[in-house]
C-alpha cells in the first residue's frame, strides 16, 4: 500500500484534536512529525497518524483477562525455568 500525504485539516479530523494540541503533542514528542512540502506548507504521512491512532486505542483498551491463561505471576517463573537450559541443571 501506497502512503498519503494528509493536511492539517484532515489530520485534526482523524483525531479530533485542535490545532494547538496537535502542535504541542509534536513538541512533546507525543505526535508524528510533518514533512515540509514546501516554503508554507506540511502534511503528514498518513501511516505514521494511523499508527499513532492504533497505539491511543491499544492503550485506551484494557487486556482482557482469560480465566484459563495462566496468571501473570506464574509466567516469569516459566520463563526462568527454560533459560536455565542444561547450564542450570
């Protein structure tokens, strides 16, 4: 798939943030930079901004706990079982 240039409107769009937030969140590191198209203009590489808006709804959504996985306690303790290998034997 080809990637797509997408303008400031179109950005505040997709995301729902003002201006002035989408701004303060590149400042902050916390948005995708824009590319310079020319001596006044930008524009975002859409696949970065549909990353970006992924990773806020990965975020948002809490895992979901399956009564038959084993609990968050007992797979460290696996993971030090089988590194161990023949050395720990």
């Amino acid at each position: 798939m080809q990637d797509s240039l997408l303008r400031l409107p179109a950005v505040l769009s997709r995301v729902g943030y003002s201006r002035a937030t989408v701004y303060a969140k590149i400042k902050a590191k916390e948005f995708p930079v824009p590319i310079k198209l020319g001596d006044r203009a930008v524009a975002w590489v859409s696949a970065e901004v549909d990353d970006w808006i992924r990773n806020r709804i990965a975020e948002s959504r809490p895992v979901p706990k399956d009564r038959d996985a084993p609990s968050q306690e007992v797979i460290p303790a696996l993971t030090e079982d089988t590194s161990r290998g023949a050395a720990g034997e």
